[in-house]
C-alpha cells in the first residue's frame, strides 16, 4: 500500500489530535457545560465543541487545541485512538460515553 506524504502527515496529525466524539447526550447540556466537566479531567486545551442537534438527543464533537503531558492524557489519548469507549464522569455516577470521532469537521 502506498502513501502519499500529505496522506500520511494528515493520518499522524489525527492521530496526535483525535477528535472527540459523545454521540449522545442529553439535550439540556451547554458548550460551557462539557467545558467544565472536561476541564476537571485535565486533558488540555479545547480549541471546538460542536453540538449537532438531534430530535432526542444530541451528538458532541470536541477538538482540542493542545494536549497536556501526563499519564492520564496519554492513557485516555492511547485509548480513543485504540478505538476503545471511555466514560467521563459528570456527575458520578452519571457519565459520557466517548469515542474517537471519524468524521471529517
């Protein structure tokens, strides 16, 4: 298989930068909400949080700017980026179930 070097640049760059994706939650929930509850995890910067709105629920998006450097990023960034489903907690013991999104934002 061949790749071409813009390819395999943009694969890294998402792979460094997953975006996060809660495909669903509560329709009731802000922007400022999901900030909140993932600024207590410490991940790092947010740059984007987008709300698509459905008729139940809606689906969330999460773009971070920059990722901070310690073992509870890395692991939750090696996790999303394994395809693997994390809970966060945003109000024990409620919690959003996350994945690594593939949709092109």
């Amino acid at each position: 298989m061949k790749i071409e070097l813009s390819n395999y640049h943009e694969i890294i760059i998402k792979m460094k930068h997953p975006i996060i994706c809660i495909p669903r939650i509560c329709k009731s929930i802000t922007q400022q909400d999901i900030k909140k509850v993932f600024d207590t995890y410490n991940f790092g910067i947010i740059r984007n949080i987008n709300i698509v709105q459905g008729n139940e629920n809606n689906k969330v998006f999460i773009k971070f700017n920059y990722w901070n450097r310690n073992l509870q990023t890395q692991q939750f960034r090696n996790a999303i980026n394994n395809k693997q489903e994390i809970k966060i907690f945003h109000s024990f013991p409620n919690f959003w179930k996350c994945y690594k999104s593939f949709s092109k934002l």
